[in-house]
C-alpha cells in the first residue's frame, strides 16, 4: 500500500495494493495493523456507513463539532469527488482543502482525520460510498456548511447539484464560526 500526503496535515491518500488476475481482484479495503502503521492512522474505527447516491448529488460539507469523527472513505461502486476541507481559525492551514476522485475503478482511499469538514458529489451514475469512522454518529453535534462557500473556494466538478433540504440550508463558514 502506497500513502500520499496531501496539502492537508493528516490527510492522506492511499493507494492499497490490488492483486489482479483474470478472475478480476482482490484488496484489503482495511487492515488494522497495515493502516495502524502509517502516520495518524493508528485509530480505532467504531462505525461503518454506506452512502448510495445517483448522478450530481452532493452531499456536504459535513463535520461533528464536539465528537469530530475521523473518516477513512472508499467507493464500492461508481465515481466520487470527495473533499476535506479544514474550518478550524486556529489551523495554519484554514480554508485549504483537498478533492480527490475515488472510484471503483481507482480503488484509491481517502483518510480525514478528526475535525475537518467532509464532501462528496457523485460524478457516475450511481455511486456507493463507504467510510469508517473514529467516532459515532451523533445527531445533536451533526453540523455543516454550504457546499459553495466563497471562503473555501472548493472547486466542485459540478456547479448546480443536487441537495438535500439540510445541505442547501447550510451556513457559510462565516456564520458557522460565529455560531
């Protein structure tokens, strides 16, 4: 397995090694003391979820604000953009982000450590997204930030997708600071 640092502290890249015949592949999508190895990865993973999303469907910016959870993010099926974004004020690297594609195809990874906002749009027509993550879901600290934040200036493969009612009533970073 190859990791890639990125531009993010902690964010990282990962390309694990897929063993290919002519039956098709074979890969570990994760294994504890492999990962465990690599720098901020040493981390106890407590959910798994499954994302199923069509074409141009955008979900984000999402984050928990007391609880951060970690995310270690893969694609089963289909083709993501899929953004980390750091909105700590206190960050030497504020308003940075960093987009990757992931797809089936790819078999790339993508791990977010706590405390960085996450996103992704779909750019197959359908998509399955699966990411562990460091700590539980907790709808009471569940918060977000409109896709478009003119601060953030993530350039999204798309410009009108499609949203949730929660994600387009997203605040802009501004106001998600000052709350």
């Amino acid at each position: 397995m190859k990791a890639e640092e990125t531009a993010l502290p902690g964010v990282l890249i990962l390309h694990p090694d897929v063993h290919r015949d002519d039956r098709g592949f074979f890969l570990e999508r994760y294994h504890r003391r492999r990962y465990g190895t690599l720098p901020g990865l040493d981390v106890d993973f407590v959910q798994d979820n499954h994302s199923h999303s069509k074409r141009g469907v955008l979900r984000g910016l999402h984050l928990q604000k007391e609880h951060p959870q970690g995310k270690l993010v893969s694609v089963l099926a289909g083709c993501v953009w899929d953004v980390a974004a750091d909105v700590d004020p206190q960050s030497p690297s504020f308003r940075r982000w960093v987009g990757v594609e992931l797809s089936a195809a790819n078999h790339k990874q993508l791990y977010i450590p706590p405390g960085y906002a996450h996103g992704f749009c779909v750019l197959s027509e359908e998509a399955d997204l699966i990411y562990k993550c460091t700590d539980f879901h907790r709808p009471d600290d569940e918060r977000g930030l409109i896709w478009n934040d003119p601060q953030l200036a993530i350039d999204w493969p798309l410009r009108a997708p499609i949203l949730s009612p929660r994600d387009a009533a997203n605040p802009s970073l501004q106001d998600y600071l000052q709350a």
